[in-house]
C-alpha cells in the first residue's frame, strides 16, 4: 500500500546510533541462526514443518491439554489459576503476593508479563518488583520498553548502558567494558535475590502430560532468583501448552538455534513443582496462571497460526522493515513480523491504532523463511489487510488504490502511462497529485523510468 505509516515516521527519525545498534544486533542473529541450523540439520524445513503439526494439534485440541495440564500440575501440588483478561492476571497474581504477605519479589523475563504491564502495577499496589534479567532490569532502570522478544535493548550500545549504571550509582565510575557491566548487576542483584520473598517467571512451555515446565535463559537469572524464595509464580500464555514431554526435543532445537545460533540455550530448566522435602532448596509454593488475555479470539480468527510462535525473534532479526525502525515503532509489546500479525488481534478492540501495523510489511517473505514453526506472517498480514479493507478500518497514511486498479487492469491505459511515465524523471515531487503520494516520494529515491522501452525493442525482435 502506497502511503506513509507511522512506522516509517519513526524510520525517519530514529538516530544512527539506536539503528546502527539495531541492524548490528539483527543481522548477527540471522547470521548465526542459519549457520547452526543448516551445519547441524540436513533438511532444516522438515523439522520446522514437525514442530508446526504439533503446535497445530496443540491449539486444535487446546481445551483438552490444558485440562490435561492443570491435572499434572496439580498432581504435583502446583495451584493452578485462569485469567481470562489481562486485569484478571494481575489481580490473581497480587492476590496470591498478598496471601504469601510478599512485599519484595525479583522476576524474570517474561514476555507475558510485559504484555500485561505487571511490573507497574505491582510497584503502584506496594510490591518491589525487580527485573532480574540484565536487559530487562536495564530497560527498568530507564523506564523504557523492550524492543525485542529476545533481545530486550537490542537499541542500545554498552555506551549507554554505561551511563545508565553511572547515572543509577550501580558503578563509580564510567566503564562500558561489557565484562565489567555485566559484573556490576551481578554484585547489584544478587543482594536482591536474597531479600526477595517470591519470584514470578514465565514459560516456554508446558508438557500436559507430565506437569513439567519447561524455563529457557542465557542468564541463570531465573534459576537464582527461585532458589532463595518460598514462593514461585509463573504467568502462560494458554498457547504454551504442548502434548507431551518428548515434543520438547523439537522445540527446544529449534528455539536455541533460531533465537541466538545455539544449540541449546545456556541454562534449560525443566521445573517439577514445588520442592519436595528431601530437596534443600526452591519454593515451598507455586502457581501457574494460565493467561488467555485475547488468545482465544485469536484462535477464532483466520490468522490462528500465529499462536504457534515460540517466541525466539527470528523474524524480527531478518526483517528489513524492523531493521530500519527498531521495534519501538511497533508500539506495542510484540514488535517484528509477528508483532505486525498478534498485536492487532490481541489488542486491537482495546488500541485501533495498532490497525495500520499489518502494513509495515515488505512482504518479501523472509520471516516465514527462519520461522522456527513455519508461519505464514506474509499470507496473515495479507488477510489482516483485507479485514481491514472490508470493515473500512482507517489506516493512518493509506491512500485509494482504486485509480491504480483501473489503470492496472486497462492494457491501453498501461501502455499509455508506461510510455508517458519517463516524464516523471524530470518533474519535482511537489506536482505528484495526491499528498499522500508527495509524502511518500519524499522519502524514497526511486529509480529512473524506462517505461515503454521494452515494448519498442519487442516490436523489432519478435518473430
């Protein structure tokens, strides 16, 4: 769609550092992802098809293997919790903080959790609630957002983080050696761990046969910060539940590989329930509240592929537009290719300006291409734009497409317009017809017209 969307407004103005950081971060992550996948797996796709068939089976059957679930759970003296809404999440979850009398708990990262904006609340209801995670407990620092699934200050530089900890007293001095960061938030966290009286994770998955969670990092932060506590919380999205415990040998492939280029993600936690009296450690209780937040609405719509994500950020590392615009621009919690599909679905009836996000899209392909489940983002954003087309939802930069229509469907209108079309080389922006059309010639550079050459050499070669 010609026009000029929000999102290229912030392309605009992005600085050069903050994109520059951006575009580094991304490119190394494909880079890597497809050098492990391709060094390790002859035929990548059909292990990517095989974790798709089990996450369609999954949602197809999904009332059936969460009821399954919560009985595994439960076996295993978990509490088990249903928030329908995303005030019905935080609410259990400081019902249950209040029950334990928690006033200060450390959390790991959890996608989740930032969708329903926890930390906030929290704070504003009395809770110390610190983010354990180092780019998250960065973006806490400084009341930022998460631009990445993965990768939470992919937009920033050690520079910056650098000032943060001087600005925030965690370092002395001024040092953005990444070593000697990462040692300062050790030393700074680890008194939090132990004063903490509760720890609230997420899940990348859940195995309805067994109970068994399953809890994926880099950091081990999650592992330190459930340790030390009586009391363990994990927030799920409804769609993280799989069959059975050996599915996990697909996934947790795929997700190392197609998050950071590892064959397996540092620290995999596979989380049995609340410790058992011969253990010496871990939570005494624990939760899990199973989160549908708009899921099931997804998952009645025709773009309910898009609950198989694993949440790795592959397609936000090869997408260009994401590239260019970082995914701060997506202005919601899900940024990227999947952002651009699952926000305007989840939030869409609560925020309709997200209703322009399926049209930042190139639609060239390449998210569906390193989606570790197979989802067809292109052929999602295409059935969203056409809801969006059919409900005459307004899209802020959009302008008709009917002239082009016409024209492209009359044989002797298009051989005119091509053969006219080279006067466009020597004309300025300002007399294109539509504003719309200025502003987006405005920003773009586009190459010389040739139109009608071809047509007169046809004419002398054809036989």
């Amino acid at each position: 769609m010609i026009g000029t969307q929000l999102i290229d407004q912030y392309a605009r103005d992005i600085s050069d550092e903050k994109q520059a950081s951006v575009i580094d971060g991304s490119s190394k992550g494909t880079e890597k992802r497809y050098s492990s996948l391709h060094k390790d797996y002859p035929d990548p796709d059909a292990l990517r098809k095989l974790a798709a068939a089990i996450k369609d089976h999954t949602l197809h059957h999904l009332e059936h293997y969460l009821d399954k679930a919560e009985k595994s759970l439960t076996s295993r003296g978990v509490h088990v919790h249903y928030a329908s809404t995303d005030e019905d999440a935080r609410q259990t979850i400081l019902s249950i903080l209040r029950s334990h009398d928690v006033t200060q708990l450390t959390k790991s990262k959890s996608m989740a959790a930032e969708e329903i904006h926890l930390n906030p609340f929290l704070i504003e209801n009395g809770v110390e609630c610190l983010e354990s995670d180092l780019g998250e407990f960065i973006i806490q620092l400084d009341g930022d957002e998460p631009s990445h699934i993965v990768k939470p200050i992919i937009h920033l530089n050690r520079r910056d983080v650098a000032k943060t900890f001087l600005r925030e007293g965690i370092s002395e001095k001024y040092n953005d050696d990444p070593e000697t960061i990462t040692r300062q938030a050790r030393v700074h966290l680890r008194a939090k761990y132990m004063q903490a009286q509760a720890g609230i994770t997420g899940a990348n998955f859940v195995c309805a046969d067994t109970g068994r969670l399953a809890l994926i990092t880099n950091e081990g932060n999650s592992r330190f910060g459930m340790a030390p506590v009586p009391v363990h919380i994990a927030l799920v999205g409804i769609e993280k539940v799989i069959p059975e415990e050996k599915d996990l040998a697909v996934f947790l492939n795929l997700l190392g590989r197609s998050a950071t280029g590892q064959q397996l993600t540092v620290y995999t936690e596979f989380i049995n329930g609340p410790r058992s009296a011969n253990q010496p450690e871990g939570p005494e209780h624990m939760h899990v509240v199973f989160m549908d937040n708009g899921r099931t609405d997804v998952l009645a719509s025709n773009c309910a592929e898009i609950l198989r994500c694993i949440r790795c950020g592959a397609c936000q590392n090869v997408c260009p537009v994401y590239r260019q615009a970082s995914g701060h621009a997506y202005r919601s919690t899900y940024g990227g290719p999947v952002g651009a599909v699952l926000s305007p679905i989840l939030f869409g009836s609560r925020f309709p300006e997200l209703a322009d996000l399926p049209k930042a899209s190139s639609l060239c392909g390449a998210c569906n291409e390193v989606c570790p489940v197979d989802i067809p983002i292109p052929d999602l954003l295409l059935r969203l734009r056409d809801k969006a087309k059919r409900e005459s939802v307004p899209s802020a930069g959009a302008i008709p497409m009917s002239p082009f229509a016409t024209l492209a469907t009359s044989p002797s209108l298009w051989r005119t317009a091509m053969t006219m079309s080279k006067a466009m080389n020597h004309l300025p922006i300002q007399v294109a017809p539509i504003k719309p059309l200025q502003e987006w010639l405005g920003q773009r550079t586009l190459p010389e017209s040739h139109g009608g050459d071809f047509r007169k050499w046809f004419k002398t070669h054809k036989s």
